[in-house]
C-alpha cells in the first residue's frame, strides 16, 4: 500500500471522528506530513510512511529537534495503528 492511501484513508477517518487535519506546507524539509487538531487544544503531529518504510536522515534530524520542543512526531505506516492512537488520544482528552 502507498503512503499517500494510508495518509488519505487516515484523514477521513480522523474527520469522521470530528478531529480538524492539517497539511503541513512551506516548512524546513524533513516535516511530519500531517498535524491533527484534537479537542483540548491538542495538536498531534504524524508523519505517514508505506508499510515498512524508513524515515530519510533529514527527517530523523527534524523530529529529534521537533522533540527536544516536547513535540513527540509519531511515525504510522498502516490506517489500523493510526486508528487505535487516534481513539486512545480521544477516549483521553474526554475522561
């Protein structure tokens, strides 16, 4: 499966679940490829790979300096797991 049906199968269902996606444009390479916007002022961003695959050298560099922020970049590469977090980080921000 190609990263870009797994980002756009992972984009309708996060609308579906009433969470705002952005895409991520303009900024330095190496980026997370979507940021979701989740109720309580949460932004979770989330770089798309297809099964398998490697993140680029720049893009490691970018999410350590994006972490040393405290903004952790999860890495997804099937709609399930993408799923499964986006329900956990939901089901928290509800309790």
């Amino acid at each position: 499966m190609r990263e870009a049906s797994i980002e756009a199968s992972c984009v309708r269902y996060a609308v579906q679940r009433g969470v705002w996606p952005i895409k991520i444009w303009g900024g330095p390479t190496g980026e997370p490829d979507r940021g979701f916007v989740l109720p309580g002022h949460l932004f979770w961003p989330v770089e798309f790979k297809r099964p398998g695959g490697p993140l680029r050298p720049r893009q490691k560099v970018r999410h350590a300096e994006l972490a040393v922020l405290g903004i952790h970049v999860m890495v997804l590469d099937n709609r399930a797991e993408f799923v499964w977090w986006l329900d956990t980080l939901l089901a928290d921000v509800v309790d």
